[in-house]
C-alpha cells in the first residue's frame, strides 16, 4: 500500500498540517496540504503546501526565500494530521517577518503580541526581487 | 472587543488547535474547538474541544482522566489557528494510551511506530468507571 493511500484526506482532498521547528521544538505555522504536496515534500525534503487561499502549491519560501528543510514527516493515530520537523532557513517561518506565526498570546482577556519583527515584510520581498 | 470575536471561525464555526507539552515541547495532538469550547477552555484553564465526530462538547479526560491543564493561548497571524500549551496529565495524551498522537513515523515510505502504548486504552477506559 502505498504511504500516501493511509491518510484520511478531508473532503477537499487536504490533510492540516503542523511545522514545527527540529531543534528549538517551536510550532512554527500551520498549513494545508494536498496528496501532491506532501509527495514534493517526501520528495524533495522541503516543505511544500497547498494555499487553499490561491487555491494552488505553495512551495514555501518560493518568494521569501525562507525554506523549510524537512527532517521528519510524522501521522497521527487517526491518520488524518501530519506533523513535520523542519530546519527553517531564516530563522523566519511567519509572512509577518517573525519567527514563527504564534505570536499573540491570550493575557487577561486580550490578545497581545510578544514577537518581534526580524525583518520587515518589505524588505524580505523586495530583496527576493532582487536576486530574481 | 472581545478576544473570541478577533478569532477567523471556519465556516462551521471551529478552530484548528494544536496542544503542545509545555515542559517538553512535545506537539500532543491536534483537534477543534467551537467558540464556547474555547470560552471553557479559557475560563477552567482545562483543555475542551469540540469533537466533529460526536458533534459535541469534549472536555479532554473527562473518560480517560487524562485532562490538560492549559498553560498558555496563543493565536496565529492570520487570527484562525489556536496553539495552546499545556500540562498533559497522566502523561497520556492519545486514545491508544500513547504520550502523543503523532507516533507515525514516515520511514522509506512506511509509517513506522515508534512510541509504546504506557497503558492500554481498555485499562485506562475501565480504570475511570470504576471510579464512577
């Protein structure tokens, strides 16, 4: 049986997926895949997903140049959640410019940030422009 | 504004969440929660979901006794994933009566388990009626 058939894709074809970074044990982000993604990612051993928003792959760190080296590609006990232990190239898995993409913490009733920006945005595309 | 409305509720008004282990960093399991699931969460400081396949409430252990005493919330950047770090008691986090749910290793295109069962589920399941 082929490893791609044991997951419980969802009635879009897609499995949620958790990025957590190898050596600091940080849950980076949270994205999608589809049967494709996840056999570019086995593949190619970088993490690629699949934007539900642009409703295509989404090879991560395509713009930013913030890639996701995949060490390990773990299932859950229902096998319908994959977890991935990635090196993240950067040091900034978020769009935002941070580190990783939890950065709000709950504090008495509010949602406040305890992140700081790396590098902004603008420049982390701009300078992927550049060498393009 | 409250915190609950700056959440992005999915269509059927859920939210991913992913738990983690405060002391290990250890990613525990993942699942839902709907609004007052997560009002609850917030306000015992114990872990509730919502659980899609009963279509219900799902205090965390209230079966097994495993519950997870939350630590912390956390909110993604784009407002619609849940990280919530908690203290996993009985250290038994998964309903095969592993620490985790992501014992599933993909090793040369196989999943591979590589965490033991600590207690076996009728044990645990028996356990707690008899305590009732």
């Amino acid at each position: 049986m082929n490893w791609l058939d044991e997951i419980n894709w969802d009635a879009n074809g897609l499995v949620p997926v958790i990025a957590q970074e190898f050596n600091t044990g940080k849950v980076l982000m949270f994205a999608w895949m589809n049967r494709e993604a996840l056999q570019l990612t086995n593949d190619s051993k970088q993490a690629v997903y699949w934007s539900r928003s642009r409703n295509k792959l989404w090879r991560k760190g395509e713009e930013s140049g913030h890639i996701q080296k995949v060490h390990e590609i773990r299932l859950d006990c229902d096998e319908d959640v994959i977890l991935i232990n990635v090196e993240q190239v950067g040091g900034i898995a978020c769009h935002t410019g941070r580190h990783n993409c939890f950065f709000k913490k709950l504090d008495n009733n509010q949602w406040l940030t305890d992140q700081a920006v790396i590098k902004h945005p603008d420049e982390i595309y701009e300078e992927k422009s550049k060498h393009e």
